[in-house]
C-alpha cells in the first residue's frame, strides 16, 4: 500500500499542484511580464487537468454514478472560481461574464460532449445505447434551469434589461440550487440504476471491470491533491485574467469569446474522459458527465454569481441575445429527439456537433 501510495504522489498529476502552488506564492499581486505569463499559463492548465485527474481516482473509488458527480462539482468549482476571479477586476465586460462562460458550459456540454459521446459510442458499436429515463431527467434539468437563468431575465421588467431584479435574482439562485438538489438525489439514491451505463445488450453495468478501484488512501490522498489543485487554479487564473481579456480584444474578438476560453479550458478534459468511456461501451456515463457538468455550471454558478455580486463591481447581466436564444431552443430539441429512444446513431452525435460548430462561428462572428 505504501508503494502504491508513492507511486501515486510522484507522478506528475501529484508533483504538478504542488508546483503550482509554489508558483502562485512566488507571482501572488504582483504584474507579469508576457514570459511568465506563458509560464503561469502552462501551470495553470496543468493544474486543471491534475484537478480532474484526482477526482477521477475519486470517481473511480466511489463508483458510478456517484464519479460523475464528483467530477462534475470539481469542474464547476473550478469555473466558477475563474468566472468570480475575472469578474473581481471590474473590467468593462465583467458583467455578463458569469453569462457568456455559463451558456458556452451548456453549448460546449450538450453539443460537444454529448456530440462526441454519441458518434464515438455508435461509431464504435453502430449504435449508441443509454438510459432514456436517467438522460431524460438530466436534460429536463438543464432546460428548466437555463430557462429560468438565462432566459427569463431577458423579459422581466423589474429589472434592468438582461437582468434581475434582486427578489428575482434570489429566486433563480434559490430554484437553481434546489432543483440541483433534488436532481443529485435522485441520481445517487432514490433511481441510482437511472444513470447507470448500458450495454448494448441492455445489461446495466454496475461495477468497472476493467481495473480495480484505488485504495482509500489513495482516494484520500488525491482529495487532498484535487482541493490544492484548486486553490491553484483560482490563484494562477486570477495572475494571467489581464491577459485572456487584453488578447481578446487585441485579436478584435467579441468579449463573449473571454467565456468559451473559460468553459473550453475547465471542460477539455472532461471532455476527454467522456470520450474514454464512450470507447468502453460506456455512453451513459459519457452523457452523465456531459449533462451533469451543464446542470452543475448552472445550478451552482448562478447561485454563486449572485452571491458575489453583492460584492462584486458593476451589474449582473444574465439575459442571453435572440441568437443565443434560438441556439438554446435548437439544442433543447435536438437533445429530447436524441434522449427519447434511448438508442442513437452516428447521425445524432454529427448534429449535435453542427450545433455546437453553429454556436462557436457565431460568437467569434456574430
């Protein structure tokens, strides 16, 4: 055990938070130079994927679909720590900056990870097969939770335009934590087999067979790594913010585009694991990932945003454009279509993919 605990803190996913947070000590307040900031960059997507690296020993440790959850929190945490890190600076865009990373969070996972997941998965065994009830339910989430976000305070009239009021904007927080909730409980108690993976047999999969799960202190021991990993991510992101913001603008970018390379850099490795799993005949863990990671950037950012912004310089635009709107409505309808039969094909993945691809040109062109 002991052997295996060393194995574990001295591979670089262990070595790397460490560093990190080292790094963070030595440039905390202080203005750098464009070399240290490529340095600080490199640290700090390396910090996010040890980040999800340990949470999923944790996952594995745990099990389904109690991994996915975690993996999902500790995304979400990370992008909310950046969304508050950049809003702090008050800069002239900060406002809908909680917006533009949370809906391109719901584009990116939607679309893209389930996109991926569902062409990967039917590629691979010619037709992708997971749990309509469970993905049902996680998709219903998800639409009610960005309606009640992102789209009703477009047409209040409480408040300013695109935003809430403040009774509204209690409200929202308060339905989007408890709709959360209940969601988490009904994925790891009450309808556990809802989010289990599938074969395409229809045989539920209850337990990895591919690998045994870590040690507990191995588990405890990534936990502790996750939790500094973190900490660095939200310290080195606040060091290099100046820069994403400046190099958007000096690229003549909208400044939506400051919220996808956000929601890009925190969910790329999930991304990522989702494809894994879709590799092993795991699609309904893909989509648990995908799904669950768009629920928790909504029903734990906004609930943080609104908090912050008691604090927090300037308004809290939360509203999204006419474009935004219809490509939500495109994606909410694809996604019943695709989640109803519970069985998809290579075309399912390619249109959620073209709506993602749809949403990417129209934000660097609008």
């Amino acid at each position: 055990m002991i052997a295996e605990l060393r194995s574990t803190v001295l591979r670089w996913t262990g070595a790397l938070p460490v560093l990190s947070a080292i790094l963070l000590a030595l440039t905390w307040g202080r203005s750098l130079p464009a070399a240290l900031v490529a340095v600080v960059s490199c640290f700090l997507a390396g910090s996010v994927l040890a980040a999800v690296h340990h949470a999923e020993v944790i996952a594995h440790r745990v099990g389904e679909p109690f991994g996915s959850l975690v993996l999902a929190v500790a995304v979400t945490i990370i992008e909310v720590a950046l969304i508050v890190t950049l809003m702090a600076d008050g800069g002239d865009n900060s406002s809908a900056l909680a917006r533009d990373t949370v809906f391109a969070a719901v584009m990116i996972t939607c679309n893209g990870i389930v996109g991926l997941s569902l062409l990967v998965g039917a590629l691979k065994r010619r037709v992708a097969v997971f749990n309509a009830e469970g993905t049902g339910a996680a998709l219903a989430t998800v639409t009610t939770l960005a309606g009640l976000s992102l789209v009703l305070p477009r047409f209040t009239t409480s408040g300013s335009e695109a935003q809430f009021s403040p009774p509204q904007l209690i409200f929202a927080a308060l339905a989007a934590l408890v709709l959360y909730g209940m969601f988490v409980t009904t994925q790891t108690v009450r309808h556990r087999d809802y989010f289990l993976p599938v074969t395409t047999s229809g045989r539920v999969v209850d337990a990895e067979d591919h690998a045994d799960p870590p040690s507990s202190r191995v588990a405890l021991t990534s936990l502790v790594l996750l939790a500094l990993a973190l900490i660095a991510v939200v310290g080195l992101a606040k060091a290099v913010s100046p820069t994403i913001e400046s190099g958007v603008a000096a690229a003549g970018l909208p400044s939506s585009v400051v919220g996808i390379v956000i929601a890009l850099l925190v969910l790329l490795p999930e991304t990522i694991a989702a494809v894994r799993a879709a590799r092993r005949d795991r699609v309904q863990t893909s989509l648990n990932l995908g799904l669950g990671s768009a629920m928790a950037s909504i029903g734990l950012t906004i609930p943080a945003v609104a908090a912050a912004s008691v604090w927090l310089p300037g308004p809290l635009e939360l509203g999204l454009g006419a474009t935004h709107m219809v490509l939500l409505a495109l994606t909410v309808v694809v996604g019943t279509l695709t989640v109803v039969p519970g069985r998809a094909t290579p075309l399912q993945g390619g249109i959620h993919l073209a709506l993602l691809a749809a949403y990417i040109v129209l934000a660097v062109s609008p």
